[in-house]
C-alpha cells in the first residue's frame, strides 16, 4: 500500500467506491461492466492460477471460483439476440475508462492477486444475478443496479 497506515481493507473500500462513483457518473449499462469484470477476473484467475501451480499454495474457493447466486425461479430465458450487433452498440471508450480505474486502482493499493478477485468477485456476483433476471436485450443496457448499502 503507499500510505503506510492504509490497510488491504482501506485499498479495497477505496476501489468499492470508485467503482460506484464511476459506473453511476457513466450510467453504465449492465453489459457492460459485466464484460469488463469478466475481462479483469479471467486475467487475474489466470495469474493466480499459473502462481499457484508454481507454489502449490491454495486459496479459499471465494477468490478461485465465481460466487453462487440466485437465479429467479422462471429463469427461462426465451429471448434471442445478435451478439455482434450487442459489440457494435456497446461504448467501449466507456468500457475503457471502467477498465483502467480497476486497474490502476489495484496497482494503487497494491493489492495481491486473491485481494484483486475478492474485491471483484461481489461486482460479479451482482452483475451475474442481473444478468440472469434479464427478459430481453433491452436489459442488457440498462444500467447495472448498485443497492443503496453498496
């Protein structure tokens, strides 16, 4: 951490609020922050999975594998849609911004590899449950709900 009296706890609050902050000024659509999670927590699973087949070490099965959620119990989705048509409507300058706040936050607070995925993991979580009480490809774009005691 660079400030010498900040804890891991403090550089994750740190990020937790950015994130809010930055996804509420964009409005971001669920789509999206659901991509850039999936982007950063691919790389840093695969970090931490290269780390702990050179040290043998193991980690809590809430930093290596996605949180459970609850899915709606009519979680049929019957709706169909075009994903290229869904990666030309996306903003990825907004996806951009997003992308290098969690970045350069990270680095920031200097926070290992397993801090980085459990500070991300409930940002899944919540994307994943709203992305499975999605009706139509309308909803992809709404904006990702952040509850009020986030």
């Amino acid at each position: 951490m660079t400030d010498k009296g900040a804890t891991p706890i403090d550089g994750m609050v740190t990020l937790q609020e950015r994130m809010v902050n930055l996804i509420n000024q964009l409005n971001m659509p669920l789509i999206e922050v659901s991509l850039v999670l999936s982007k950063h927590i691919a790389g840093l699973s695969r970090s931490l999975d290269e780390h702990i087949n050179a040290t043998q070490q193991t980690f809590s099965e809430s930093v290596t594998h996605p949180w459970d959620i609850e899915t709606p119990e009519d979680s049929e989705n019957d709706f169909t849609f075009d994903l290229e048509k869904i990666f030309k409507i996306i903003d990825e300058d907004r996806m951009d911004i997003l992308a290098t706040l969690i970045r350069v936050t990270l680095v920031e607070i200097d926070a290992s590899l397993a801090e980085g995925l459990l500070a991300l993991r409930p940002w899944e979580a919540l994307s994943r449950t709203q992305l499975s009480k999605a009706k139509g490809p309308g909803q992809l774009f709404s904006p990702l709900e952040i509850p009020e005691d986030w």
